[in-house]
C-alpha cells in the first residue's frame, strides 16, 4: 500500500463514485465512515515501517512519483492526517444532521483529498495549485445548480486565482534570494509577491470582504467548511515556506509585518463582528479574527510556532462544525440569519442555541472550552513581545465576546408566555451534544492533544526544533 | 530573425486580442478574440517550452473556449448586452486603461528583462500585457463571464512568464486543469440558477 494513493487517490475516488452514483443519505454516512477509517489508519500504521499482522507483513510506502515529481506523506505527516481526517469525518457525518445537500460529502471527499496532495507534492512550491484546484471545487458547493451566485462567490474565486500565481512567482524569487541575500530588489519584490499571494489565500484585510458576504449568500455549513479547510492547508503552508527560506524565518522586518495583518484581523475582525445584525456574519467574522490569531502566531518570534498553531488549528476546526451545524438547523426554522428572524429561537430550539453560544464563546478564548488553552499560550508569547499587540488582541477578543452577548440576548429575548420546546431532531441533538462535549473535553482537558502536538514539529525541518 | 518577428507579432495579436475582449461587449467576438489570443500564447510559449508542451496549454485554452461558448449559446439574456452608459464602466474608459496597460508594459519590459536575463522581450511584454489587461477586466466587471475572461487572461499572461523559469509536465499539467476547471466553472456560474429545481436532492 501507498501513502499517496490511500489518503489522495482514494478518498479522491470515493468523493467521484459517489457523486456519480449515490443518492439519498448514503454519502454522508460513506464519507464519514470512510474519512474515520483513513484518520484511524493513519493513527494506527506508522507510514514507512513494516508491520506483522498474524503471518501478513503490511508496509505504507511514503511516496508516489507523479508526471516526474513526487508526492510524499512520511512519518511525520501522521499526526497531521489524523487531524484532518478525523475532523473532516465529523463534517460529513454532520451532513445529515444539517440537511445540507448530498453532493457536500462527495465534493468535500475531493477537496480533502486535493488538500492532502498540497502537503504532499514536492516540491511543496506546487501546493499553491493545488490549493487553487481546491478552491475551485468549493464553488459548486457554495452555490446549488437552482441558486443565482452572488458576489460573495466571484470575489472568493478571484481572490483565490489572483493568489495562486503570486505564491508560484515568489517561491521561484525566495530561491534567488536565498543564493544572494544581499540583492535588496529582488528580496523586496519577492517579499512583497508573496505577501500578496498568502493576503488574497488567507483572505487578509481589506481582502476579506467575500467572507461575510458568502455567509449571507450560502449555506452556512458549506460555508463553515470552506473556512475551516482553506484556511488550515493554507497556514500548513505558510509554514512550509517558512521553514524552508531561512530568510523568512529571521527577518525582523517580515515578522513584524506579518504579526501587524494578524493583529489587524483579529482587533477588526471582532469590532466587527460586534457591530452585526446577522448571525451569519458574525461566524464569518469570527473567522476572520482566528484566522488573524494564525497569521499573528506565524509572526511570533518563538521557536514555538508550530506547536501553538496546531493547538490553535485543531479546536478551530470542531468550533466550526458546531457553530455551522447549529446555523443550518437554525436557519432551516427561520430561514434568515438576521437578528430579527432568530429572536426568542432559545425557547424552541435550546439545543442548538446552546451549541452555537458556547462555540462562539470558545472561539472567544473562553475558560474551560477548547479555545482557551490556544488562546493561554498565544497571551504568553505575545505578552514576552509587545503589550500594544496583546492589548489588540484582546480588543478582538473582547469584540467577539460582545458579539456572543449580543447573540444570547436576540436568541432568549421571547414572548413570556413561549413554551419551552426542544424541535431538534435525535440525530441533531446527538450530533451538537458530540461537538459540544469535545468543546468542554478540549478545554478542560488539553493535554490528551498532546500526543499529537509533540509530533507535528517534526514536519518541518527548522521550524519548532 | 523570423523567429523574433513571429514573437513579437504575436505580442502585437494579444494586445489586440485583450484590448478587444476588454472592450467588446458581445461574447462571440470575446471568446473569438480568446481563441485567438491562445494562439499568441502558443507560440510565445514555444520559446521556453517544447512544442508539446506549449501545444497543450494551445488544447486547453481552445476547450476552454469551446466550453464557455456552448454555455453561452444556450443563454438567452447574453444575447442583447447593451453598452453601459456609466462612463466609469464604458468602452472609451477600458481604451484608455488599455493603453495605461500598454505603456506600462512598455516602461517594464526592458527591466524585468534586466532583473531576470533570458525571458526574452516578446515574451515578457506578452505575459505583462496579458496580465495587465485580465487585472484591469476583473476591475472593471462583475459579470461572471466577464470575470472569467479576465481570470483565463490574467492566467495566460502568467503562465508565458512561468513557462520560462519553471518546465516541470506536473505544472504544465495542473495549470491545464486550473484552465479547465476555470472554464467550466464558469460555464456553471453562468447556467445557475436559470434553471428550475428539478430534483429532491436540491430541496
């Protein structure tokens, strides 16, 4: 067996068949089941050691040669499938839970699989077009076959294609600078194409703009998807670049630029998510100020990058699948996200009101849920660096947590003489109460991610050693 | 000799055929232009890459196309796309930012080609003028075919230049397929929603 073909090719193909072929509620429980068994594979089978089951020897050859170039997933990539695959495994088991139309699982099957070849292909300069491929599989999930797009979706398709060839151009430009790192044009020039390429990946301001406009316009889950998984291979990737240019990595100047679009982010991100009327947009917005937090980890001068970002990036992805899930059930009852239409929803919907308000207040970096042990070790590294920082992180955070203020007094404000009632379905209750619980097991707990975090530093040669 | 001349003829064919997809309003004559326009790329392509290479970008390009203009055709309200009175958006204003694209690429040419020896002037001046023209398309539109006129050109300006620093088929490959899935994704934005709800599943 092969690395590549079994965490690429396959669920590439299983994403394919099912499109094609399957209907009703199958996909959802055959992606779910089939991205669990690839997350628990790669937990149990160490890539590149034989193993002896009874009289069979069974060996995960790392790499795969593809039109002359190789794609590799070591050791190393472990941990991190297991994380992706595991929590790609909750979104489409959620599928069903969120009414979300079948093609989510198959075209999300496809997009992982693309995803998993972005850190696998060498060289990793590549991976910029396969994030692209990525991108451009996400578009007929955020807009249905009966639905007009809006300009949420155009703008998000542009931004993306803009990115892909300022990241290939700056990658060929980075390998000239390293060779003569004195050349003060071409560093500059490289420098700023590849700060343009992440701007538009990452959607940095005032390149986010589509975010909360896709939220209005699209599904929330499919929507919560896609900011859970560009965002994350992003970031990977990122990182990639940094731990193979050392002059990345040292520039003080770089650093502080990038640490300044990150602190951007977060302090905009959740002013204004406090100022909306729209639940919708306030996850996208909490979004953006996450994704800040990632851009600001990446700046931090700290040999612990990587170990913070993961401890960020994993929580990210389960208070996303809570959130969204409980968005679409919301949504599905008042069919608009606006605070008028959700108004007294606590009474009639507590379950999924509830799930929403304590992902929300995760992403916050609420003590006891699983934003806050990310969020400890971000303040102590930020608080070594600079207090102006710290204090607009905090603004942020403060913004988001106003947000989620906001949202419980629109959720709770009813009619007196509203009965209580719980309208969720059983696999819905099951499904938030599963999210909800790793929220709290996350936070309370943060130690059995351990295994796992010690582990992913070894993904990069340079970075976190 | 002929050889620099074809090249910088075919610079010649991707102004006009950019300055016209900018500036005509009617997507027959766009996707002509278009095609037309993969042809110049072709060849400018040649000067890095081998002719089967090159010529694959060529197939990609005319699928492309050919993608696009089935869409198009079975899309009754693209037919009477009248001029747009607002001067920001009208034709003689992407004239004149076709002519700024231009002057640029002039100004640019001779020290890109300082900063990086070896591309050659057609090529560069081509992969510019491309570039320049599909960045100042998706600034001026926000028709979705337009939007993916502008993207397939900024695309193709980029991939002349890239053909010359980076020769790997996986690249050439997956460029084809972003090309592609450009196409055809645009093709499906296109036909969204002017259809009615057919089966369960889009309930």
């Amino acid at each position: 067996m092969n690395a590549p073909i079994l965490w690429i090719v396959i669920p590439f193909m299983i994403g394919i068949l099912t499109l094609l072929f399957i209907r009703e509620r199958l996909p959802a429980l055959i992606g779910g089941v089939a991205t669990g068994i690839l997350a628990l594979i790669a937990l149990a089978f160490p890539i590149d050691t034989a193993l002896l089951l009874g009289s069979i020897s069974i060996k995960i050859s790392p790499s795969i040669q593809f039109f002359g170039r190789s794609f590799e997933l070591n050791t190393a990539d472990s941990p991190l499938l297991v994380i992706i695959y595991g929590l790609s495994a909750l979104w489409f088991l959620g599928t069903e839970a969120s009414g979300t139309a079948n093609r989510f699982v198959s075209l999300g099957l496809m997009i992982v699989a693309l995803l998993t070849a972005s850190i696998a292909v060498e060289p990793f300069l590549f991976a910029a077009l396969l994030l692209e491929m990525a991108a451009m599989l996400v578009i007929p999930l955020l807009v249905p076959p009966y639905q007009k797009p809006g300009r949420g979706v155009v703008r998000f398709l542009i931004y993306q294609t803009l990115a892909m060839p300022f990241i290939l151009f700056s990658g060929w430009m980075l390998a000239g600078v390293e060779a003569s790192p004195g050349d003060l044009g071409t560093t500059t020039l490289a420098s700023t194409m590849l700060g343009l390429g992440f701007a538009f990946l990452l959607a940095v301001f005032p390149l986010y703009n589509w975010i909360p406009m896709l939220m209005e316009e699209a599904s929330p889950y499919e929507t919560g998807f896609l900011l859970w998984v560009l965002p994350t291979f992003t970031v990977i990737f990122a990182l990639g670049f940094m731990d193979h240019y050392a002059w990345l990595r040292t520039s003080a100047k770089l650093s502080n630029a990038i640490q300044f679009a990150g602190v951007f982010m977060v302090a905009s991100g959740g002013i204004f998510a406090a100022l909306q009327r729209h639940i919708g947009r306030i996850l996208g917005y909490a979004a953006i100020a996450e994704t800040g937090l990632l851009i600001l980890i990446i700046g931090l001068r700290s040999s612990e990058i990587v170990t913070i970002t993961f401890l960020t990036l994993i929580p990210r992805g389960l208070e996303l699948i809570v959130w969204a899930l409980a968005l679409s059930i919301i949504k599905r009852q008042a069919y608009s996200l606006r605070f008028t239409a959700v108004r007294g929803l606590a009474r009639s919907y507590p379950v999924a009101v509830a799930a929403l308000i304590l992902a929300h207040l995760s992403m916050t970096g609420f003590p006891m849920l699983a934003g806050f042990p990310a969020r400890l070790a971000i303040w102590q590294e930020l608080a070594n660096q600079s207090l102006v920082t710290s204090f607009w992180v905090f603004f942020g955070m403060l913004g988001l947590l106003a947000a989620a203020i906001r949202t419980l007094a629109v959720f709770v404000m009813a009619d007196d003489d509203k009965k209580w009632s719980v309208n969720e379905s059983w696999m819905q209750i099951t499904m938030l109460g599963l999210g909800v619980t790793g929220l709290f097991i996350l936070g309370l707990f943060p130690q059995i991610l351990q295994p796992f975090l010690a582990n992913l530093p070894s993904l990069f040669d340079h970075l976190g050693q | 000799m002929i050889v620099d001349v074809i090249s910088w003829a075919a610079v010649g064919l991707i102004l006009v055929t950019s300055t016209t997809i900018l500036i005509n309003r009617a997507w027959r004559v766009s996707l002509g232009a278009l095609a037309v326009q993969y042809i110049a790329v072709f060849w400018l392509v040649t000067r890095h890459l081998p002719f089967v290479m090159s010529s694959a970008k060529l197939i990609t390009g005319w699928m492309v196309v050919a993608v696009l203009g089935m869409t198009c055709m079975g899309l009754t309200d693209l037919e009477y796309d009248e001029e747009d009175l607002f001067w920001l958006r009208g034709q003689w204003f992407r004239a004149i930012l076709m002519g700024i694209v231009a002057l640029i690429t002039v100004g640019s040419t001779l020290r890109v080609e300082a900063s990086i020896p070896g591309l050659g002037l057609p090529v560069i001046a081509g992969g510019m003028l491309l570039i320049g023209a599909g960045v100042v398309h998706l600034g001026v539109t926000s028709d979705l075919l337009r939007v993916a006129l502008g993207l397939l050109t900024m695309l193709a300006g980029f991939e002349i230049l890239y053909a010359a620093v980076e020769s790997s088929i996986l690249v050439t490959g997956f460029l084809a397929i972003v090309n592609l899935s450009l196409g055809i994704i645009g093709s499906y934005l296109l036909t969204a929603g002017t259809s009615p709800l057919e089966t369960e599943e889009e309930l």
